[in-house]
C-alpha cells in the first residue's frame, strides 16, 4: 500500500480567455501555462480519498466534479480522474468551491477556489457549491539526497582560483555516514618537493581520529582528533577550519581538542583538482560510504555556520562561502561560482532524510528531528536511517514518535525501530505507569518512557522516499522547561529578528497558518502552556498517564496521534499527580490542572443531554437542560469548569486562547480562527439571543460549576443570571474583556461596552467579590476613580501569559450564605430536556 502523500494543485491557464485546469505541477499540458497554487489532494494513484474527474467541453473549457456521471455536464466529455480529494470526515479537509460564469447563451465556463468570496478581474463568479474537499496549500519540498561512493569511486571539482588559501584562513565541512577509513575529501597530490605539489586533505584513520593535514609540497602541519564513534553508521558532520593559523576539528557541532604535529603554518595553494572519498595516495583507503552537503569557505566559519551546515540550512548565497554541493541527484555546485563537478568509478544517488537535533543540552533537554518533506509520486524507493540521541540522567521523560505530516496519522510503509541503551528493542504494545509503547504492525508508532534510562538510545527508520513523515526523539528538560525548550531549539528553527518569522520552509508554516517564530517552534517542539504547568510542576517524576495533556498539546507535531492522546487520557493508572503543586497562591487553583477525566466527564454529558450522543458536530441541547454533578459522575474535589464562548485552547497571532480541559459553551461547531478544526468538548446551544419566546440557558444544574470563563466576549444579561445560578459556592471567574480604560466616563461608551460594564459590575455586586487583576496586559476595574488603575494581584496566573491583549479579572465568590441560592436541583429532580 502506497504512503498518502499529499501534492499540491495549480491552476492553469491556456489562449481560451476564462479557461482553467487544476492539476498537479507540470500536469496542464501542451498549450496550458502554469498558474497560482490553489490547494492540496492526493495523487490519482492514491488509495486514500476520492477520485475527483475532470469534464472537457467542445470549445475547451474544463470542470471537475466527484461525479463519474454528473448531469451538470451533459454533453461534455469526461476526461479522466484529475486528482483524489479528501473525505468530508477528514479534520485536515477544507471545502473547494465551483464558480461558475455565462460565456453565452447557455454556454459555462468554472473555476475552483477554497475561498468563500473568489473574485477575478475581468470577469463575474457565481458561487454554485463546495464540489469536493481538499487540503491546505502545503509548503512542498524536494527530496535530499546524498552521494553514495562505492570503494572505486571518485568524485571530482574543477581546482579555480577560489580554492587558493596560501596562508589565509578558510574552513571546509561534510556530512557523511561511513563505517570505515577514509579520505573525505583533498587535493594534494602525492608528490612533493616542489611548491606546485601543495594542498590539503581530511582523512578518518582506523581508529575514528579524523586528520586534517596542509601541505606546502616541502613540510606538512597536521593536527588529530581524539578517536571519534563516527565509525557507528550514524551521520555525522566534519568540519575543519584555519583560523589565524590555527587548525581546528570539529565533529557534531563540537570542536574537539587535538594533537598539533609540525608548528610551521603552511601554504595551503593546490593545482590539482578537489577529490571527495578518493585521494592521490595509493597507500591510504577510499571512503566508502554517503556524503552530502559538502561546503568550502574562504573564511574561518564560527560556530553557527557549522551548525547551519549540520543541518540542511546552507543556501549558497553565505559571505565567505566558494563551494557548496548539497549532492541532490547532481554534482552542481549552489554557490556564486558554479563549479560543477563530476564523478566516476562506483557513485550513485540516494536519497536521505532530513536531520536537526540538540545534543547534551542544558537541563537534560535532547531533542532530535528526522523530517523526509517528500511530496514526490514517483519512484518507489526505500531507505533507511539509524538516529540515535543521547539522553541524560535527569531528564523526566522521553517521547519517541513518528507521523504522516500530510494526515497526522502512522506513516503507511514506515517501521521504526527502537533499542534503548541497555539493548533492550521494543516491539511489543506496553502500557504500564512508567512506560507507554503504541505499536503499528512491526513499526513503533509512540514511545514514552519516565525517568529513561540515560545513554544512547538508537532508532532505526525505514521508509519509502515519497513517504512525508517527521520522527522526533524528545528528553525533556529537568527544569525551566519552557525557556530550555526555546532556547535551545532557536538556533535549529531561525527566524527574522525584525518580522520574527521562521526563515525556514516547513510543510506546517502553510498547513497550521503559522503566525510567528514563537508559535511555530512552539508547534514544533510541542510546547504549550498546559505542557509546561505539567512538566515544571511535574519536574523529574512525571508519570505517564499524568502526562496526557503534554501529549495532547503537542499534536501531531510530537508524533502522537490522536487515538493515542486519548487512550492515554483514558487511562486509569494509579500514579502521583503532582501537577497541584504549581496552584500555590497563584489565583488559578488546580482549574487548568489536565485530568484524564474530561473526555470522560463529556461523554457523560452529551449521554444525559443528548438524544444523539455520538453525533458529529454535537446536537444542540435544549434551554431546558439541567445535567448534575453526579449525572456527569464527577467528585466533589473535581473543579468544572466552562469557558462561555469557548473553542479549544490554541494560539493564534501570538495569544494563547481557550483551555485544554474547560467545557466549551458555543453555538458553533468550528474554531473561528482556524475554520477547519472542530470545537472540541462543544456544548452546543441552541442560540446566543435572548427572544421574547425564548431565553438561553447553561445545561447543568445549580451550583455545579467551580470556574467560568469567558475571553473577548460580551456578557448578556441572561448571562448574569446564568453565571450566578451555576456557580458554586466559592467559586472563581475568570475573565478577559475589553473594558474602557480607567476615567471612563460611562455615557461616553457605546453600547455594548455600556452593557459589558453594567453586567460585570453586577456580577461584582452579587458575588459581593473584590476583583483581581494579573500584572500582565491592559487591566482596568469598572467604577474605579477616574484616572486611577486598580492594583495588580502578584502571582495571580493569567492562563495567556499576558499574550491575550487584556489582563485577566479574578473574581472569587463570597457571598453570605443567606444570598446563595438554596433551591439546588437535587440528583433525583434534575431536568434533561429534548436535545
């Protein structure tokens, strides 16, 4: 079974004014130009989806329906299926709407756009239907590939003026993966004695020492490493570098110490052509093995620019940079000299998968990413990776992943395989409280473990080449998780320090409308705020079960699919939670604490509340809907909590928005931010407005509620009612408003803030509760002096972390006794209307 790869669509254009095609890249053919991206589907040879075919009409205009018969196009000509199209069930898929428009009589032309609103100079569109779903334009990348050099093979670079060093500073680095001696590259010849027979040269000796030599043709000076493991079949990077007459090795980012051999600085200038895996000494072995992304500098490079070279991240275009052969499929060279090469002898093409990983880092924190951004249908190519990290002792816990990028499912044709460092290979599902194993087939889908073992842990992937897939080995930080994680993983993902925009292309900058660098190594790296609240609080005893919201946070982007997230979450293990520790007088108490009760507790809700429980999107519930604490099966300890217009937790433009573990009240069914996603734990009312034959209501009993949220949104006054009858004796709301800034004066305010400040000061009143502000973001207090802000609560949490614009308002019920409401519904009383 083929993987599901995901290509994108364009739209193409011919001499016919007004005609189009959608078809994959290259696709339109003869007479047909090439035009704008316009979405996403899987190839014609996909098993997943359907097949979308494509109609011809006699004057050469073209349409596209998931109709192999539609009569929408009677007398047109089917021309064959053009691409395959998500189904409507896919949470990834989005509409593509049909726009037609009158070229005569009854003559249509019809054009394609996931826009609600398409227009088009010259001509009118009329909006006729969503005809299929599709994806995302998603960020399509070539294959990387690497030279495979067999034991007689050469490569070979023109030798140009620009490789002349003399004396001067230059550096030179590889990516390789070999399990023997060699030489890397060089292009001193063998013979000496005269000044024309100079150079230099990189060779791995048998004992892994890698040697870096420079030749004047009269006398060497040579330096050596320490005996490396780049012997152990996994890639490594080398890079040496002259600066100020000094030689350096480096080896993985690291430069290690060597032993100097001849203090005499040499002149580096060579006549003869640059080699890569041979060398001019008929006594020293061949490389045999895979290289790729080989650079050459005329300047002593720092640490970065190695880094940058580890890591898929040279362009060509660097100052100082005269050589660059990434090996993809071809000898050419990307820097401004354009010194192509040539090769000979037993050297072949294969392809690779992209690395990033942070090794040894601070706090314990490892990370390392394997991504293969293949978008490519042909070929049917398998190669494998072996990847391993070191973990550290201290470290919490490790997660260990693979996913489809495209469908955020297993990858279709992947195995990974994984040996921890006592040997131990796991290939067997577990689910114990200190170790999580999903298996798919033979292939490890999600690996966690708590407390791992420390050393080197090994995973071996193979996979077909036009498989998109991303594996992550992550060792969590010990401590300050959130500030390790981001700091660390700066240097892997740039960004623009006046836009603060990745400047790398990722298939998830498109797909997840990436806003900033911030939310987008976040996505990455899989942090988020319920991540980080569980893991500092958790610190070196996390337990599994108790790890969910980390997972969940971390999406697809960590690896774990869904199903996995919610087996996990509906776990049972008796393990410590110890997540509490961080409500300490922060003002949030344990509200925001992830439980593995709340998928649970919503279930419990929609089987009370709903006459279709496991209807998708959820039924509305009626107005008249009481549903209990004990209807819900939760204890009295556990804190409910709703967010009244909320969407989920997720971060858009920067904020973070929502909850991971709230109830959220809406009445509709798809985030406002990012229309694709579904409202998860939807309560679904019936409508917001307030008629005069009906009056919206919250579906659960009196004095049920602990917390109630509300975030950029007006308060009604039913409402009012609302909050206060639901909420429990002690109770907290939290919200985030737009109130007028402090010395307002109240006639001035337009309507609707009118009505915002007269409903919060009557909640105020009633709870009879002295409001809190965070110190963070634009805090104002409704009936304050003018010209006066009301004072900052410290340590009160403010969920958003002040990303929200608008600080966060505490209010704490303390109404007398004698003022709560004494007519709660009892167990046996409770209301369940018609949903």
């Amino acid at each position: 079974m083929a993987p599901p790869v995901v290509k994108i669509v364009y739209q193409f254009s011919s001499s016919v004014v007004g005609s189009y095609k959608f078809e994959f890249g290259g696709a339109g053919g003869s007479g047909w130009s090439q035009g704008a991206e316009r979405f996403s589907a899987y190839p014609i040879n996909s098993t997943m989806g359907s097949q979308v075919f494509r109609y011809k009409s006699s004057d050469n205009f073209f349409a596209y329906s998931l109709s192999s018969n539609d009569p929408t196009f009677a007398g047109w000509t089917k021309d064959g299926a053009a691409f395959c199209c998500p189904n409507d069930n896919d949470p990834l898929a989005i509409p593509v709407y049909r726009y037609s428009r009158v070229i005569s009589g009854s003559k249509f032309a019809f054009t394609y756009s996931t826009s609600a609103t398409y227009t088009e100079s010259g001509f009118t569109w009329i909006k006729d239907k969503v005809e299929f779903k599709a994806f995302k334009l998603i960020q399509e990348m070539p294959s990387d590939y690497g030279a495979n050099i067999g034991s007689n093979g050469i490569i070979s670079f023109p030798n140009i003026i620009a490789y002349q060093f003399a004396k001067a500073d230059f550096s030179a680095t590889c990516l390789l993966q070999t399990t023997a001696p060699g030489t890397i590259m060089t292009n001193k010849p063998s013979e000496g004695g005269l000044p024309t027979r100079g150079g230099w040269r990189v060779f791995l000796n048998a004992s892994g020492v890698v040697v870096f030599v420079i030749d004047d043709g009269y006398g060497s000076e040579r330096v050596l490493s320490p005996s490396t493991q780049i012997f152990d079949g996994d890639w490594h990077s080398v890079a040496v570098v002259r600066r100020s007459g000094l030689l350096e090795i480096w080896v993985d980012g690291t430069k290690l110490n060597v032993t100097y051999i001849g203090e005499e600085q040499r002149n580096a200038n060579s006549t003869k052509p640059l080699l890569v895996g041979a060398n001019y000494y008929g006594n020293e072995p061949q490389l045999v093995g895979i290289v790729e992304d080989i650079t050459i500098w005329n300047i002593a490079i720092n640490q970065k620019q190695i880094f940058n070279s580890m890591f898929n991240m040279i362009v060509g275009n660097e100052p100082g940079l005269v050589a660059f052969w990434p090996m993809d499929n071809n000898f050419n060279d990307k820097s401004s000299n354009n010194n192509n090469g040539s090769s000979s002898g037993s050297v072949s093409f294969v392809p690779v998968f992209h690395e990033k990983s942070v090794e040894n880092g601070p706090n314990s924190f490892s990370y390392v990413s394997v991504m293969n951004h293949s978008t490519s249908t042909s070929g049917s190519l398998t190669t494998t990776r072996t990847q391993s990290m070191n973990v550290q002792a201290g470290s919490p816990v490790l997660i260990i992943s693979i996913y489809d990028m495209v469908t955020s499912a297993f990858p279709v044709g992947c195995v990974l395989k994984v040996t921890d460092p006592s040997g131990n290979q796991y290939n067997n599902p577990i689910n114990t409280a200190s170790l999580y194993v999903k298996m798919n087939g033979t292939s490890v889908q999600c690996l966690v473990v708590s407390n791992p073992t420390p050393g080197k842990w090994t995973t071996v992937i193979t996979a077909p080449t036009i498989s998109s897939f991303h594996l992550t080995l992550q060792a969590y930080p010990s401590q300050d998780v959130a500030k390790t994680m981001m700091e660390s993983l700066q240097a892997l993902y740039p960004y623009d320090e006046d836009t603060k925009m990745p400047l790398c292309k990722h298939p998830l900058m498109k797909l997840e409308n990436i806003q900033s660098w911030r939310s987008f190594v976040g996505t990455l790296a899989g942090i988020g705020f319920a991540a980080v609240i569980v893991l500092a609080a958790a610190a070196a005893s996390i337990p599994i079960a108790g790890t969910v919201a980390v997972l969940a946070t971390a999406g697809f982007v960590v690896g774990v699919a869904y199903d996995v997230v919610m087996y996990l979450s509906s776990s049972k293990k008796d393990v410590e939670d110890t997540s509490g520790a961080i409500s300490t007088n922060t003002g949030m108490g344990d509200f925001d604490k992830p439980t593995d009760q709340i998928s649970e507790i919503y279930n419990n809700f929609l089987k009370v509340a709903s006459s279709s429980p496991y209807a998708t999107p959820p039924t509305k519930v009626s107005n008249t809907t009481r549903v209990t604490r004990k209807q819900l099966n939760i204890a009295d300890t556990y804190k409910l909590h709703l967010d009244i217009g909320g969407e989920g937790s997720f971060t858009y433009n920067n904020a973070i928005s929502g909850f991971p573990d709230a109830l959220n009240i809406n009445v509709n069914t798809n985030q406002s931010q990012y229309p694709v996603k579904a409202i998860p734990l939807l309560v679904r009312l019936q409508q917001w407005e307030e008629q005069p034959t009906y009056k919206p209501s919250l579906p659960f009993a009196d004095k049920s509620v602990d917390y109630i949220t509300m975030q950029s949104t007006p308060i009604a006054d039913w409402e009012v009612t609302e909050i206060i009858r639901i909420l429990r004796p002690g109770g907290s709301i939290g919200l985030w408003l737009n109130l007028p800034d402090p010395g307002y004066i109240y006639n001035n305010l337009p309507a609707w803030q009118k009505q915002l400040v007269t409903n919060v000061n009557s909640i105020v009143t009633q709870l009879n509760a002295t409001p809190k502000f965070t110190c963070k973001g634009n805090y104002t207090l409704p009936g304050v002096p003018p010209n006066s802000n009301p004072i900052c609560t410290v340590g009160l949490v403010d969920e958003a972390d002040g990303t929200y614009g608008m600080a966060k308002m505490l209010l704490v019920d303390n109404r007398p006794t004698e003022l709560l409401f004494d007519s709660e519904l009892k167990d046996s009383e409770s209301v369940v209307g018609d949903a």
